[in-house]
C-alpha cells in the first residue's frame, strides 16, 4: 500500500515534537520546509530540522514559500497532505490547494482566542488560566479555518511563558496522534470555529517589552512573565540606560508599607529593594539588570 505523502512546515519545539511523532510512525515525510535560525534570537529549543536530518529527510529554508519558483517545487513533491506546525509564515493559498487531502495548521491556542503570533505570549500577557493546542484546515486568513481537534492545560498565575510552553507542549502531540490517521484518510471531522469568539494578536517585538507603569500592578506583573528569559524581557529607559526587568512581585512586605494611592505611577519607592508604582499598587524588582553602558543612578521619588 502506498503511503499519503506528507510535506511538512515547521519550526520551534512544537514542530520537532509533531515531525518526530510522524517519523517514529513511519509515515512517508517527503520534505521538510522550515526556517533558518535568526543568530538575533536565542534558540531555546529543540527545531524540526534535527529530526529530519537524523532520518534523512530533505531540509529547505526558502525565505518565501509563495515565489512561482518555490510553488512548483512544492507542486513537484507531490504532497497529498500538507502539516504546518509553528511555521511562521504564511502559506498561500495556491500551495494551500494542492494536496488533495488539504492542508492543516497545528496553533498554540484554544482557537478562536488568541489566532495570530506568539499566542502563548499573549496568553499568559492577559492573565489566562487555561491553554492549548488546536488543529485546523488552513484557509487564507490566519488560524480561521475549521477545527478538528485541540487539547487544553491549566497554567499558574506566576508561569512564565516558557513554563506555560512546557507545560503545553505535549498537547500538540496527543492532538496529532488522536487525528493524524482520519488526516490520512480524508476522514477528519470538522467544526467551523466560532467567529463571535476569535481574537487576533499580531507578533510581538523587543520593544514590545517597555513596561507601562500606568497599568496595575497585575498587567505589569504578567508583562514581565510573558516575556522574561529566553525571551527579549520587560524594561524601563532611564535616560540612555535600560533596566531589565527579569523578575517582579506584587505583593510583598515591602509593596504593601509603601504603597500609597498618592504616589505615582512609575515611581520609585525604595532603592533596596527596588519598589516601584504601578497604576493601582507596587511591585518590587527581584531581578534586574542594566544594557546600555552603565548603571543609571536611582533616586527615591523619581518617576522611571
């Protein structure tokens, strides 16, 4: 019996974790189309590239997939199925057409909430509870197209990201395992996603980071998680000095003697330990660090 041919886009640890599972099956991969590493960015993480490599598959890293030249490439592959897991471009519609057991899109969240970049950022940045991943047909809008399975897990209130990530990691695989074979059989039920619900975050940049002390305490806290290592990190500007803002808390002995709803946001409570105020409390900075040349020298009443 001759086996669907898989092409498979990926990147991250989500997408080692689903092209593994695929190769420990057997299943026929016939490529990997993937993405270089940035040397901008930390690699945390395990990328698909290595186990395809181990396996022999072959590995290509186009800057634009929807170029005429990489279409019939694609096309000459033959794929009867098409798997995207965290690759972060999108796919064009006519590369989207040609497998004829369509193309599907693993994403880190409970779809419809949070479609778009970096969902478990955003996720965790809002203060949610609960996360997953969903399976889907890719269709041109990103993350809109019907769902056919998703797997949730509950995360902490003080998880950063990459602790939510870990902990949702293993959702993609079981989501993969319980439909890969309806997949490859054209027999995987779908459930049109509730537009009422969806919600749409773009990716996030460094800048992104810059810590807007008008928000409460709790906003400013779930910044700073969401993006603290390995991550760009939360930060404040003083002068052309800028504070790293790695670790935080809110609720601390220092936070709630000198908190007072006179005092400003932004405004620097005590220098050891470092409290500063938000728009509704305090948070004192556990862990911090100086870019950009030297120290700057905190005052008591300054306003960061």
């Amino acid at each position: 019996m001759i086996k669907p041919r898989i092409l498979f886009f990926g990147y991250s640890e989500v997408g080692y974790e689903c092209l593994s599972l695929l190769l420990e099956r057997g299943d026929d991969v016939v490529a990997l189309i993937t993405h270089e590493d940035n040397p901008n960015e930390k690699i945390w993480f395990k990328t698909p590239a290595v186990a395809a490599r181990e396996q022999g598959v072959a590995v290509f890293t186009p800057e634009n997939v929807n170029t005429p030249e990489w279409r019939d490439r694609i096309a000459a592959l033959q794929p009867d199925l098409i798997l995207s897991v965290y690759y972060r471009h999108m796919i064009g519609t006519r590369i989207l057409a040609l497998p004829r057991l369509g193309a599907w899109n693993m994403h880190g969240s409970l779809l419809p909430k949070y479609r778009g970049r970096a969902p478990i950022n955003w996720a965790v940045l809002h203060g949610e509870r609960r996360i997953g991943m969903t399976l889907h047909r890719m269709v041109k809008a990103p993350d809109a197209g019907a769902m056919v399975d998703q797997e949730g897990v509950d995360i902490g209130p003080r998880d950063t990201a990459e602790q939510a990530f870990r902990k949702v990691l293993p959702c993609a695989r079981k989501v993969l395992a319980r439909q890969i074979d309806a997949l490859l059989a054209g027999t995987a039920k779908e459930t049109p996603q509730d537009e009422a619900q969806a919600t749409y975050f773009g990716g996030r940049k460094p800048e992104d980071g810059r810590i807007d002390w008008t928000r409460t305490s709790d906003q400013v806290f779930n910044l700073i998680r969401a993006v603290t290592d390995p991550y760009p990190g939360a930060f404040a500007d003083v002068g052309p000095a800028r504070l790293m803002v790695w670790w935080a808390d809110t609720d601390t002995p220092a936070t709630r003697a000198l908190y007072a709803e006179s005092n400003r946001p932004g405004e620097i409570l005590s220098l050891d330990p470092l409290v500063v105020a938000a728009g509704d409390g305090a948070l004192e900075l556990t862990r911090t660090e100086w870019r950009n040349g030297t120290a700057a020298v905190l005052t008591v009443g300054q306003v960061l």
